[in-house]
C-alpha cells in the first residue's frame, strides 16, 4: 500500500524542515522526502498551498470514560480528537473510579483497545481516589502502563505527600503533572478575582491560589531532582516563577490552553457559563504574559484541556455550573487564528508547541516526519474559514467557549500509518 502527496508546505521542527516537497509512504512508514518525487501510488492527494505537519500530541485532555459516558467516552473524544488533528492525547484520571489501581489502569487499557480511534496515553493518580490522603501504587500502575501522574482536578494540600510523591515518581521516571491551584485561597471563587468578580456579583479566585501553589511544586520538584509539568497556566505571576525557575535549572514544563490567550475575564460577563473553567479567564495583561510566554519559551506546550460537560451542567445558574469547556476540536484553528495569523508564533514555532515539546515531555518517541517514521500527520488549510457551532462539533460535549467565533485552519487529511483516518468535507 503506497500514499503520495505532493506540494505541499512540510513543517518538520524536529528536522528543520521547512519547505515544498512530497512524501510517499509505504506500508505506513515514511519511505521518501523529496522535490517531484516520481513513483506510482494506490493513492495521491495534491496538497499544494497546504501545510503536511506531525499529529498533535494533546496531553491535556478528559476523556471522561470509565464512569460518565454521558459527557464523553473514549470513543467519541478519540473522533473528535482525529477531527482536530489530534492523532495523540494523554487521558486524564479523574473518571469513576479514578485511575489509581493496576486493574482500574487495566480497565481503562481495555477500553481503549476496544473503542479508541486516536493513540491515547494514560496519567495514573498521585493519590488514593483523588483524595491527597494517601500515595496510590505507583509501580503497579506503570507496569500496566500510566506514563505520568496527576491529581489533575486537584492539587495535593499535604505537603509532605507530594514530597513522597515527587521522590518516588523520580525513581520511577515518571513525569508529574501540577494542577496548581490552593483550595483555601481559590475561597470557593467561580471567575477571576477582580472588577468582573466584583461587577456580577460572583466570588473570586485570585491568581495567588495558582501562583502560591506554582512555587510550592517547583521548590518541592527542585528538591527531590523530579521532573515536573505545570498544567494550565492562566496568570503572569506564575509564568515569572516559572520562567526563573527554568533559569537555575529545574525541570520543569507548562502548558497554557488555547482559552488563555484567546480570552480575558470581560467573557463572563454575560455569566455565560461555557466561559467558566478552572483557573478561570484572567485579565488583559495576564493575556498578554501568555503570549508573550509562548513566545519566549516560558511556555512549552499548548494543551486543551478538554473538559466534556451536559448541557443540564452548564445550563444552569453561574455558581452551580460546572468548570470546563470542550477543546480537542479547536486547538488547533484557536493556535493558527490567534496565535500564527497574528505573529506571536511562527509555524515551526507552533508545531513545536502541539506536536513536538508534548511529545518529547511523555517520552513518546513522536512528532517527526523523518524517513523511517512511522506516519503519524496531518494535512491542514490554514487559511480555511469556519465557524464554531454546536452542530459543528462531534464531540458529545457541546460546552465550547469558542462556540459562536469564526476561525481559520481546516484539518483536511488524518493520516495514521497506511490509512487516511479522516478527510475533511468539502
Ligand atoms: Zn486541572
Ligand atoms: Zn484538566
């Protein structure tokens, strides 16, 4: 089985690729690059004026299944994921039950044999349940196969926990991923603390309920020499920790999602509640760090942190609806609208931050079109016109804070090995 494409603009960060060629794969293995390659093939796409690049790695996403497959299942977010262009995503482990246990690890694992149309990698929990109370078994779960840890939803409070956590997860090689946030200070808050807190009349979370716990996890990650990954990262204040920590060495890596650069706190202020997620929107200047931070480096992934809701959660009173939107289906055409039609990136600059620092942060061995490859790509339209509406989406899910917004960047071909996974409708 043989696949050629031909013109179009290969963006390859990873081998500093940038230029107009064509690709053949065979049996599903890149065979050839090259200027006017000359074999016959079973199937040949023209992509000329679009760019070939690899499949984003989303490493930030909830997938929802075992125990809510009203939100979303394994299947469902894994075609909306291949609708993005997403062609990897590490799942997050606060489903019911949480993945904490070799056998929930190996209910999951069969789940995903069974149903999931993207590769999807697995994030075991730090603690017992999710509860900060009790360190869950670390090496059991990554024999079965977790390749990081979170207690994304929460953060560990106990302090001596998560050292135990940090040391052991070193020795295991085992990335740890923050969701920082301090209970005490974020005071039960819905929006950002602020003018908009105080104008609708919600109660605020202030940035220091991210920002104090940034530090603490850095210090903490510093000390016990464990490699640590700050998820969405929403305020400047914590950029500037993360930025100094960086200096001296730590290892450590952040990610922002694709509503933080977008959007401030002025969103909320219809309460409407698909603008409602944890950290919440912040201010214009906090806006403006981000994106100053993924230009600078800062910043080293943009994830989407893709948190399926029902309606019946979201369409309710501000205070009661559930934090999180939908994103697997716009990470992509956000990143090109508002990141590369506007020049704070540049197109390897982008990829690197879907596709290549992901991939190279789970340890997967990704994110490259080099001969000899396993292919792993996508075809996209940049320029592509769309409009985010709920029928546009497939994902079960339709809580997306972009609904409404016309954006640019089309996924036009999905290609997994030797097939083509999914072609746009023209
Ligand atoms: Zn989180
Ligand atoms: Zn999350």
């Amino acid at each position: 089985m043989k696949l050629l494409i031909k013109n179009a603009t290969i963006v390859d960060p990873a081998c500093d690729v940038y230029a107009e060629l064509d690709m053949a794969i065979e049996d599903g293995t890149i065979s050839h690059i090259g200027a006017h390659i000359k074999e016959e093939a079973e199937t040949v796409i023209d992509a000329k004026g679009k760019v070939l690049m690899p499949g984003l790695t989303d490493m930030h996403v909830h997938l929802r299944e075992p125990g809510r497959e009203d939100k979303e299942t394994v299947a469902t977010g894994t075609v909306a994921a291949i609708k993005g262009g997403v062609t990897a995503l590490l799942a997050m482990p606060n489903t019911e039950p949480a993945i904490d246990t070799k056998e929930h690890v190996q209910l999951l694992k069969g789940i995903i044999g069974r149903s999931a149309s993207a590769h999807v990698y697995m994030a075991g929990a730090l603690t017992k349940g999710r509860q900060g109370k009790e360190l869950a078994d670390f090496a059991a779960m990554q024999e079965e196969g977790i390749i990081a840890l979170t207690d994304d939803g929460s953060s560990v409070d106990d302090e001596g926990l998560m050292r135990s956590a940090l040391r052991l997860a070193r020795e295991r090689g085992l990335l740890v991923i923050c969701h920082c946030e301090e209970k005490t200070l974020a005071n039960s808050g819905v929006v950002n603390l602020g003018l908009i807190s105080t104008k609708l009349g919600l109660r605020g979370i202030p940035c220091e309920a991210e920002y104090k716990r940034v530090a603490r996890d850095i210090l903490l990650a510093e000390e016990a020499g464990c490699r640590i990954h700050i998820a969405h990262v929403s305020c400047e204040k914590s950029l500037e920790i993360i930025a100094k920590a960086k200096k001296r060495g730590v290892q450590v890596t952040a990610e922002t999602a694709p509503h933080y650069f977008t959007l401030t706190e002025d969103a909320v202020s219809g309460y409407d509640t698909n603008k409602k997620m944890n950290p919440p929107l912040r201010s214009a200047q906090d806006k403006e760090a981000i994106c100053q931070a993924l230009r600078d480096g800062t910043i080293d992934v943009i994830a989407s942190d893709h948190a399926p809701h029902t309606e019946s959660e979201k369409e309710v009173e501000f205070d009661f609806a559930e934090f999180g939107v939908v994103g697997l289906e716009t990470l992509l055409a956000v990143s090109i609208t508002e990141l590369l039609h506007t020049k704070v990136l540049s197109l390897p600059g982008l990829v690197r931050k879907l596709s290549c620092n992901p991939s190279a942060i789970l340890g997967l061995c990704k994110a490259s079109l080099k001969k000899g490859c396993q292919a792993e790509l996508i075809i996209v339209d940049l320029h592509k016109e769309w409009q985010v509406t709920k029928r546009s989406l497939v994902s079960k899910s339709k809580n997306s804070a972009f609904l409404g917004r016309r954006l640019q960047g089309v996924v036009e071909y999905v290609i997994l090995g030797d097939r083509v996974v999914h072609q746009a409708r023209h």
